[in-house]
C-alpha cells in the first residue's frame, strides 16, 4: 500500500505510526483495512475508535474505516 498522493509507505492513526512493526508496501489498500478492522496489528487495539489511517508524509487520509 502506497499514499495515491505522494508514494509514501508510512501511516498513522491518530499520531501513532502503525508502520513501525509491520510493512504495508506489498499489501493492498483492502488488506490493510481488513487486518486493522480485525485488530490484527498489535498498537492498533488502543486507537480502535479513530477511523482515519493518514499519510505520515502529506497527511493524506489513506484509510476510512467504517
């Protein structure tokens, strides 16, 4: 997964950079999403009620969980 604005590969939720354990530039935007609704990534759990994955780079909303 890549920011479509500027190409980064860096994210966060709420000021909490959820690319620090895990590498999201081979999985889809679809993916991503799927494995955070699930809590699959262990420093997303806390920040479950934010629903914005932002660009670390340009902070562009990456993400939009419902």
């Amino acid at each position: 997964m890549k920011c479509k604005k500027c190409g980064s590969t860096k994210f966060y939720i709420k000021g909490v950079d959820i690319t620090y354990d895990y590498d999201f530039r081979n999985c889809t935007y679809k993916e991503v999403e799927e494995n955070l609704m699930n809590g699959n990534y262990d420093n997303y759990n806390y920040f479950k009620s934010y629903s914005e994955v932002r660009c670390s780079n340009c902070d562009d909303v990456v993400i939009e969980l419902s």
